[in-house]
C-alpha cells in the first residue's frame, strides 16, 4: 500500500475548505481525479449559469497531462494550485468553447483544471486528462 500522509491529508483539507467555500456560493463540489489503469479520466457535466467545475488530483514535478475539452457553451477555463493563501494559474484562457495543451508542472502541488460558466444558460461539457510518459 502506497503511504499518502501528510500529502493525502493536506489535499484533503484543501479540497474540504473549498467545498465548504463552494457549498456557501451553490457551487458543486470539486471531482477527484480518478485514472484508468491506462492514465486516463475522462468526464461529462453540465454546469449550471454562474457555477464551475472542478477537477482536481497531486501532480508530480515533471509529469506530462494531456487535457482537452469542448463545450456547447464559451467557458472560462483555467489550471490552478494554491501556494500559501496565493492561487497560481499556469494555464488561464478565457471565453473558449474547445481547447487542448499538454500541462507540465514546475512542482509537485494539487492541481485543479476548472471551467466557469458565466452565461445565462447551462453549459454541457466532455473532458479528457491523460497522463503522459
């Protein structure tokens, strides 16, 4: 069994204050990173007007995640960790409906890829992260 600790109980923490920060706004919860033993996650959602999504997981210093998404609706989209009380966003593009990268992180921190919808109406969304070598 691989030994999680303080990273496992300090990203539960954080993922325990957001959702509590996201409860209090109407926002769902963040959405764990679940990878298929082939290094995949793949996930469909609909995002209610002025709500996000957020899925978050640990990635190492040196990893390589593909991401692509598309949606029926312009989102703002962004890559994000917290450093201290300070939000980093190596990735940040607004008002996209589709979009594609490969994220490769300077340090290992619990990273969360989000959409915003900031229309008037519900946004469906397909996503795909992929862990590369």
């Amino acid at each position: 069994m691989k030994n999680v600790g303080l990273a496992h109980a300090t990203r539960l923490s954080l993922w325990a204050i957001m959702s509590v920060a996201s409860a209090a706004a109407g926002a769902a919860e963040p959405v764990s990173v679940q990878w298929t033993p082939d290094g995949r996650f793949e996930h469909q959602a609909t995002i209610a007007p002025k709500q996000f999504l957020e899925v978050c997981d640990t990635i190492a210093s040196g990893a390589r995640v593909a991401w692509k998404f598309s949606s029926d609706a312009a989102l703002d989209f962004n890559v994000h960790f917290h450093e201290g009380t300070a939000v980093r966003y190596p990735v940040k593009i607004d008002a996209v409906r589709s979009e594609a990268g490969v994220f490769k992180p300077k340090k290992t921190a619990d990273y969360c890829w989000m959409w915003t919808n900031r229309g008037a109406q519900s946004a469906s969304i397909t996503l795909t992260l992929e862990q590369r070598r």
